[in-house]
C-alpha cells in the first residue's frame, strides 16, 4: 500500500477526502489542544500526524521505532506519547519527529494512557498500571492489585477545597481509578501506589453487588465524587467514590457496554448490542436509544448538542443529542471506524481497513437548539477540576480475550 496519498471523492458532497493513511488498520487517534494536528496510530506500528487546517489534509510526519502495533495515542503540548503491544511507552518530539524517551517495564501489551502534565499513567494487560514521570520517564510507581489486565484509568487531582478529614479518611491527596477484566474498579493513593477502595462487594443488605464482566470504560461526574462503570456484564453501575458503595445499576443494554461519556448530567454509551444511549444521571433513566447500528458502537463523542457514533459497521453516524434522531451517516470505510475526532467543521475517522477520511461536518446541527443550551453548560465546567480520562475510548482491543 501507498504512504500518505490522498484523493478526493464525491459521496453527498459530505466526504471531503479519502487519504490511504497506514500500511494496515488505524487503532487509534488523538487530537492537539488547539486541533491543528491529528495524530494516527497504527496495527503497522507507525503513527502519523495530521495537519487539519490546510484545505487538504497534509501528513506532517511518521515515526517509527516500536516494534509492535500501537494501542493508544495521546498529544501533550509539543510531544505524542504512544502506547504498544510492544509493553513500551514513547515520547516524540513534535517539532524533530525524533523518539526523545523509551518507558519500559509493563511485561505485556500497554491497554491504555493517561497524562496530567507532570506524569503518565498507563495500563495493561500484566494487571498493573504505572505512573511515570513526564520528563525523564522513570517510573515512579506501580499499582498492584487486579488479577486480571487493567483497561480504562481515570485521575482525579485533589481539591484543598472540597476535601475533608470526614471524606478523606486515608489522607489521600491524588487518587487513580483503574478498571480491570477482573469485574472490578479500584481507587488508588497517588502518594503511596495503596489501593483505597474495591468498587465490587455486598450492600448494606448483604446482597452481592458489582459487575460480573470485565470494566471496559469509566468516568466520573463533574466533582468527582461518583464513579460510572460500564462493563461486558451490559450494565453501567454507579458508586460513591469515596466511600465505595454502590449507588444505581443502569440497565437496558443487551451487550458489553464499550464506551461512554458524561455531558453535565447525561451519560452516553456505546454498546455491542448495536445502540448508543443517553441516561439521566442522577436516577438512572434511560432516556433516549440512538439506533441504526448494525454492529458494535465503538466510540461515542458528544460535541454541540450532537452525538457522533463509530461502529463496526464500517460506518460513523451523528445523532441529535436531545431527540435521538439520526442527522447523517457516513459511509465510505470497509471496517470498523475505531476512531473519530470534530474540529474544525470537519469530521475525521480512521478504520482497520487502514484509511483516514475526511468528511464535512457542517450544518449538521443546524436543526437543533440543544447545541446553544451544552456550549453554556461546557463553559460552566470549565471551572471543575481538571480530571484527566481515557480519552482513547475505542472498546476492549479485540485481539485479547477478556471473558
């Protein structure tokens, strides 16, 4: 296959470019601050990067250097870090292309990454993740506990603030949240690697409670005090973070819940039962169902009052958020979409059958107000604290079996 050639198409004036990115799929993608540079990652153990503000999309760079494919991909101010089944984390300068940092010391493949500036969290499937610090790449800690891979993180900073003695018994400042196949989520010190709290146990009841599938995606409200997980079993479940019980079980999907993100008090998800939803937060109501699907809804991205949807399928499709309506579909690739970004007025998707396409966004939402009401809202959450989140949620890699 060719490198970075690129021509133009014509499918409803909506695809704007079809661009032969990488010799085999694209696993994974991420997006500068700014939006300026798209970053691909790849089964062929390169990653590219993007120019998005040109007319066309220019390929800026590849770089190689890891030895297997690429699982996760971040942009932190002039630097991609890149996370492989070759167990290695790397650093690449932006402006040189050069690799400037090789992390080791996960024994098997790296799932999944996270950055807060200062560190680097990763995890894997050796049932650990690792903290490591952004400049020199030493590892600083390394959390023990799952029995099984480590999937989906989340870093929640303290708030001097908000925290107390009461809510804060084991003093802890910085708190990790990882997700496991082994139905579990825990919560760890930052300060000490000590894990906090298991997010699998009975009630108050004695009842059993918790997932009984692998957790394969997770977010927290705007505070940071309730965790949301979603899990193979079908169900997201909800839990006071602090204190680890479980607060609701929300039910409706019919397969693995693999993606999701909360928008003020709207949780989305994606599911293998072919939908995406939308549930009220705070009671657990299921109140819209995103159909037409016709496999498994990989990636799920709200943006404007619009929910963007990758599937397997081969196709992405956008939504109206408050009415659940299909506005368009975008057809073009021949595999599973793994990943999508907005910017610009323009929607990018990359695919396994190894393309990056560039499609026109614009005058979607057109339709609809409920873009007005979330950029108000988005500005008030601003003023949270800075949680740092999966942001590569394209589901469980389905090379590796989590059952």
């Amino acid at each position: 296959m060719g490198g970075c050639g690129s021509k133009k198409a014509d499918q409803k004036d909506t695809l704007l470019e079809s661009i032969e990115a990488h010799e085999k799929g694209i696993n994974c993608m991420a997006l500068s601050e700014d939006g300026s540079v798209l970053a691909t990652g790849s089964e062929d153990k390169s990653l590219r990067l993007w120019c998005t503000k040109t007319s066309q999309c220019e390929c800026i760079g590849t770089l190689r250097g890891h030895e297997d494919y690429i699982t996760c991909i971040l942009i932190e101010d002039c630097y991609v870090l890149t996370g492989s089944a070759d167990k290695t984390l790397r650093k690449w300068d932006v402006s040189t292309l050069e690799c400037v940092l090789v992390c080791r010391g996960h024994t098997s493949v790296i799932y999944r990454m996270i950055c807060t500036g200062d560190f680097i969290f990763t995890s894997s499937y050796d049932r650990t993740a690792r903290c490591w610090d952004f400049d020199n790449g030493e590892c600083l800690r390394v959390f023990r506990g799952h029995k099984r891979g480590v999937y989906p993180l989340i870093f929640i900073p303290a708030d001097d603030d908000e925290m107390d003695d009461d809510m804060d018994p084991d003093g802890s400042k910085d708190i990790l949240i990882t997700g496991s196949a082994d139905c579990t989520a825990r919560s760890w010190n930052f300060e000490t690697g000590q894990c906090l709290k298991v997010f699998k146990g009975k009630d108050r009841d004695g009842n059993n409670v918790g997932h009984t599938g692998a957790i394969t995606c997770m977010a927290t409200d705007a505070l940071g005090r309730i965790l949301f997980t979603g899990s193979t079993d079908t169900t997201v479940r909800s839990w006071n973070l602090l204190r680890g019980e479980q607060l609701k079980v929300f039910s409706g999907h019919t397969g693995s819940v693999i993606c999701m993100q909360i928008v003020n008090k709207i949780m989305y998800t994606g599911s293998s039962d072919h939908t995406a939803r939308a549930w009220v937060t705070e009671f657990g109501d299921c109140t819209r169902v995103f159909k037409g699907h016709k496999h498994t809804v990989s990636v799920v991205k709200v943006k404007d009052g619009l929910v963007y949807t990758a599937c397997g399928d081969a196709c992405a499709r956008v939504f109206d958020a408050k009415s659940g309506t299909l506005k368009r579909e975008f057809k073009g690739h021949n595999n599973t979409v793994t990943s999508l970004q907005v910017v610009g007025g323009k929607l990018f998707t990359g695919s396994y059958d190894g393309f990056l396409k560039v499609w026109d966004s614009t005058g979607i939402k057109d339709d609809t107000t409920f873009g007005k009401e979330e950029k108000k809202e988005d500005k008030k959450d601003k003023d949270n604290k800075q949680q740092k989140v999966d942001s590569n949620q394209n589901g469980i890699d389905n090379k590796i079996m989590i059952d």
